[in-house]
C-alpha cells in the first residue's frame, strides 16, 4: 500500500488520518509512497427549499467561508506533512521516497470521495468529530471505491505491523481483505488468524487459511474463539485486546449495511468501538 488518500478537513478532526497513512506505507514498502490529501468544498445551495431562492449576499459569504476552509485544510495539511518529514510532489516522483500532494474538488463529498479514492491503494480517515460524519464516509468509502479503508484509533499508530489481527468469517469480504492485505501480513512481524466461532459463514476454516498464509510467508498463527453470549464485535475486540493488536484487518459488511444499521453487527460494534487503527475493505 504505497498510495493512500487522505480526505482532509483540519488539522484536530484529520491529523490522526494522516499519520496512519504514513505508517501503513513504511511498513509496508520502506520509504517510497505516495499521499495526497484531499480537500471537497461544499457544494453552495441557490434554493432553499419551497422555491425560496436564497439572497445573493448570504451565497457569497457561504462560498467566502468555504474558500475560507479549503485554504485552512490545505495548511494544516502541508504543515503536517513537512513535520513529518514528507516532500511535495506527484504519484510519478515517489520511486525513492515518500511525497505528498493536495486536490481540492467542490460537489458532493461522499460521491467524490468514493469515486476518486478507486486511483489509490486505500483511504484513510479519522475517527474524530468533524465537518462530516466519518462514519457516513467511511461507508461512503467502503462502497464505492472497491478500496480498503484505514480508520485511525486513538492513539498514533507506532509499529503498527507488529501484532496484526485478521479477522476470518469465511465469507467472501473476509477473502477480499485477505487477498487486498497479503503483502501487509507478509510484513507483519505476528499475525493472528482469529476465527469466532457462531459468527461466520460457509466457507474453508481458519486452519485452512493459516497454512495458506503460512505458505504465502506470513507469521500465521490460528486463534479459535466461541462466540457464547457475547456480540461478535465485542469478541473480536475483546481478542485483539488480549492479543495487544496493533491493527485489526476485517471485512467489512458481510451481512447487509441495512440489516447491520437495523439490528447491528460485528461491522459497526468494531468501527464504533475499536481504540486500535483499523483497515476494512467489502
């Protein structure tokens, strides 16, 4: 994963976002990558709704306050960027080194976020309070880009290659992310093959995949868990916790979005709750 974007608000709601970016591309290809922040200004309402035209003076000082905002992202963002050590530059200039750039676009975030982050190897965001949802985002991302997504925890990443866990329902999802994540797992210094039994579906066991991966060079080890009680998300966080992760690598939405928005699911429990950084792909 040497190409990651990074949609970008500010610096108290994004930074997290950025710094895991960085970290996913040193582990996994040294020091050549490429990131670029991004920035989506809102797209300016003329109607109001019932026919009312908004007056031309308060559509100017909604534009005036989006250039306002764009031009704040787009700082905070290269002063990040230079604090950690990147260079500007293009996709096409990161043979040696890790270097940053920035786009701004104006229209409908969730579309464009979804539809432009199909060029990059994944997405990263924050889960902090913003100008947006993250979560609307996250989903957006999830959906639409056929893209993994990293979602940035509480704390800066660290070694975050050092004790991976990967989540295995069986399903197909869970073999996508496998198949998206492996040069990520060969990397990995452990990796934990967590399989909860009473959550998941038809489909080979989590022995089966640990050999392949084993075979594939991965540090593989199975963790084999009934789900008794418990929810799946809180089991699979409650065994990544035990296993001091330092990133949990899960399919994401293998059951319905709207099955999980109605009754739940181990998607949400785990994107909610998870304090480590996560990457999902569907």
């Amino acid at each position: 994963m040497r190409a990651i974007l990074v949609p970008y608000h500010d610096f108290d709601s994004s930074a997290p976002s950025l710094d895991l970016a960085l970290a996913v591309v040193r582990a996994a290809g040294g020091n050549r990558g490429f990131i670029q922040g991004m920035h989506v200004k809102q797209q300016l309402p003329v109607i109001a709704g019932e026919g009312i035209t908004l007056p031309g003076d308060y559509i100017a000082q909604l534009g005036e306050q989006s250039e306002a905002q764009a031009k704040k992202s787009r700082a905070d963002f290269v002063r990040q960027a230079g604090e950690l050590g990147l260079r500007e530059g293009e996709v096409d200039s990161a043979a040696a080194e890790t270097v940053y750039s920035w786009r701004e676009f104006e229209g409908a975030e969730m579309q464009i976020i979804g539809e432009y982050s199909r060029l990059f190897d994944a997405v990263a965001l924050s889960r902090t309070p913003g100008l947006v949802d993250w979560r609307t985002v996250c989903e957006a991302a999830l959906f639409e880009s056929g893209r993994p997504v990293l979602l940035a925890g509480a704390r800066p990443p660290g070694d975050i290659l050092h004790r991976v866990v990967l989540v295995w329902n069986r399903s197909t999802e869970t073999a996508r992310t496998a198949a998206m994540t492996v040069n990520l797992l060969r990397a990995a210094a452990r990796v934990m093959v967590l399989e909860v039994h009473g959550a998941t579906v038809s489909g080979p066991d989590g022995k089966t995949l640990c050999a392949h991966l084993v075979g594939d060079g991965v540090k593989a080890e199975l963790r084999e868990m009934e789900l008794g009680d418990a929810q799946p998300g809180a089991a699979i966080l409650k065994a990544a916790g035990e296993f001091n992760a330092t990133l949990l690598i899960k399919g994401a939405y293998t059951h319905s979005r709207l099955r999980q928005l109605i009754f739940g699911g181990a998607t949400r429990e785990v994107i909610d709750q998870a304090g480590i950084p996560l990457l999902l792909a569907h």
